[in-house]
C-alpha cells in the first residue's frame, strides 16, 4: 500500500533516524547504559508510529463525521427492526388473530370444532399462545365455552398486546 507522507514527517523521521544512530554508536563504542537502551526502544517506537500519526489525528477531527455515520446505522436498524416486527405480527391470518382473542376474554362462546377451527388451535398451541387443559382431540365438538377446554399463555397475551397497538398505530396513520 502506498501513502504520501508530508515533509514534516520525514524530517522528523530523518532526526530521529540520526538520534537512533548516535545513540547505537554511544551504545557499541561502550558507552552503554539502561538509559541508551531505553532511549533507542523509544526512538524506534517513535520511527514506527509517525508515519500513522496522520491517521490517527484524521481519525481523531473525523470522529463527529463516524458518530453521524453510526448514529444513521442504528436509526436505519431499528427501523428495520420495527418493520419486521410488525410483519411478524400482521402475517396470523385475522380469523386466527381473532380466536386468540376470544380465548383470551374467558368467553369465547359457542363453538362448532370444525376442521379449521381446530387446525387454529394446533396451530396457536405449537406455537406457544395457548396451552390446552385437555388435549385438543377431546375437546367436545360442540359446546358453550371453547375456553373451559383451552387458555392463553402470557405469550399469546403479549402478541394481542402488540398486533393490537401495530394496529392502531396502523389506523393512525391511514386517518
């Protein structure tokens, strides 16, 4: 990779190439000590780094220019995430959406357990929003109060909870 460094930074990467080399004679010709050791790591540390000393200080005028950039990712990420959300949340067929609810009064009324109507409660019990006193099969074909035979989880609670306010936000903005 090939980068254009400016010419204050090769001169002081030439004086403190010719620092490092007075002090490698000093340190061969026997004048060695802990503090010619420690003066040539840190010349070197130097030497490393002054040619990334640019990026660091764009990276450092640049910062409000990278919160912008992530602050718009978060913002594009939750809106994302909200329209999932309330995909999920739309895609029950409205006729399930409304045994969910029936269920969930206490009093779903009179019932004929027809084909569809049990595929529903299979289906709402698979999937965590209600839980079956008896087992779905011997729920009595005919009866007053399909609740007395099944009840909904907090689960099924929570998902009324939310389709019901997706719903009114929905109607919000149609208005």
């Amino acid at each position: 990779m090939t980068q254009e460094y400016s010419t204050k930074w090769w001169a002081a990467f030439s004086c403190l190439a010719f620092i490092e080399g007075i002090l490698l004679v000093m340190l061969f010709s026997g004048r060695g000590s802990v503090l010619i050791i420690a003066a040539l790591i840190f010349i070197a540390l130097l030497m490393f780094f002054i040619p990334r000393a640019d990026d660091v200080i764009a990276l450092t005028f640049d910062r409000d220019k990278i919160d912008n950039k992530i602050n718009s990712l978060n913002k594009k990420l939750s809106t994302t995430k909200s329209r999932v959300d309330k995909l999920f949340i739309l895609t029950m067929p409205e006729s399930m959406y409304k045994t969910l609810q029936k269920i969930n009064s206490g009093s779903y009324g009179n019932y004929d357990l027809s084909a569809k109507l049990e595929r529903e409660l299979y289906f709402l019990r698979d999937i965590g929003y209600i839980d079956d006193i008896e087992e779905i099969r011997d729920i009595p074909y005919k009866g007053n109060n399909l609740s007395n035979y099944v009840k909904i989880t907090s689960a099924g609670k929570q998902f009324i909870e939310l389709r019901k306010s997706i719903e009114e936000e929905n109607s919000k903005k149609k208005d």
